[in-house]
C-alpha cells in the first residue's frame, strides 16, 4: 500500500521541523532528502537558531524559493529546545516529523511512517537509524527489549525519526524548557508515562551522524540532564 494510491483525504499534511545552529557543512544534504520524500504532503519548517557560519546563507540561497520550505530565523541563540517549541507552536499540522540538520532521511520515510500511524491508530512512530557510513546500526540489540524498561537507564529512541501527533505532543506540554540538553529523552518519559501507543519501526530509514554533534560535542551536559530524566522517570513509574 502506498499514500500515491489512497485519496488526499487520508494524506494528511505532515510539518518537518529542524532547528539548526552551524550546520554549514551538512544542511543542503539533510533539507534535500526531505525534498525528495515519497510522501508529497509535507511541508518544512527550518529554523536557523542564529547560527554564526554560512548555515542561513545556503538555505536562503538554495530554498528560498522553494514552497515546501519555510525559512525562520531566530535574532538571538535561543538553543533547540525553546527552538523546537517555538517551530511546533508555529505549525496547524495534525502531525509533526522531526529531523537534524546534520542527518539523512530515507526518501520513503515520511510515507512509511504515516501508513504505520494511521493504519494503526498510533500516537507516535519513530524508526531505527544506521550510521552515515552504512556500518552501525541503532538501536542495536537493544531493539529487542521494552523500551518502557530501557528508558530507566538510556533512551532507545532515535530524536530525529519521531513523527508524532501534534495534539500528543501538545498534551504533555511539549518538549521540557528546563532541558537544555537531553530534551528528547525528557520527552520519551513523559510520552511513555502517559501510555502513549507508539511504533519502532525495525528498517532503519534515518542516516544518524555521529561526529561533531551536540550529543559529542556536550557529552557532560547530556549526561547530567539525562540522568535527571532518567530519576524522574524512575520516580513517576
């Protein structure tokens, strides 16, 4: 089954949300493959958290006039948790994907994603993710166990592929400002602690760069915010 072969009224739209800082180097390949998604319905919401290097100037030059493509500035560095919310509080879309701006989707994401959650009444789904090199996948065999019993002790889901129901993501008051880092794994608990029904997709559909991002770049800083989720989380089963 394909969203190409059912009517417009079971295709509906999808916002992407980036929030982006000093990504020169990787973002015209990371906006194209959402360009390129199977599913047409979508609509990309980019944000440009005040970057410092040409991030914003390879947008504008390349998607300025591209009609999927909304292009958001923030004046001042404002750091991708407030930014996120910022970008979803801007979307009317009944469904919001996730995507980093270093990252690679597969062209057929979005679609599979949308048939996994609407033919199964889901609300949210996200995929597993392999390495850009092709080499490494993740979650490895973690993906096996209960992810409700793996969040006491990491998050097994992969940021970049969520796509989520807005009203779901709206319900748990969005992502938690009081995370700077770590905001993803905050979100999972809250998700999961409301008996959210949701899907790992097993095909990975997501390239996952792991070098120079925020998870390598602030290793201490995610793991002390992590660690608080991870303590609320426990607390609150």
């Amino acid at each position: 089954m394909s969203f190409k072969n059912v009517s417009m009224s079971n295709n509906p739209k999808v916002t992407i949300i980036l929030s982006v800082f000093n990504n020169e180097k990787t973002i015209a390949k990371s906006l194209e493959s959402l360009v390129l998604q199977t599913y047409e319905n979508t609509e990309i919401f980019v944000l440009d958290d005040a970057s410092t290097d040409n991030t914003l100037e390879i947008i504008t030059s390349k998607y300025s006039n591209n009609s999927k493509i909304r292009i958001i500035r923030n004046t001042v560095n404002l750091g991708l948790t407030k930014s996120l919310n910022k970008l979803i509080n801007m979307s009317s879309s009944n469904f919001i994907a996730r995507h980093d701006g270093d990252d690679i989707s597969h062209p057929e994401r979005i679609e599979v994603q949308m048939l996994e959650m609407q033919s199964k009444n889901l609300d949210f789904v996200s995929s597993r993710a392999e390495s850009t090199d092709g080499k490494k996948i993740y979650p490895g065999m973690s993906f096996y166990l209960p992810y409700k019993y793996l969040l006491k002790y990491k998050n097994p889901f992969i940021h970049g592929t969520l796509l989520i129901r807005r009203e779901i993501i709206k319900n748990v008051n969005l992502y938690d400002e009081d995370y700077i880092y770590a905001q993803d794994y905050k979100l999972m608990c809250d998700l999961l602690l409301t008996k959210a029904k949701y899907k790992v997709i097993k095909k990975p559909l997501y390239k996952l760069n792991m070098e120079n991002n925020i998870s390598t770049n602030f290793t201490l800083e995610q793991k002390k915010y992590a660690n608080m989720a991870q303590k609320q989380y426990k607390k609150s089963l």
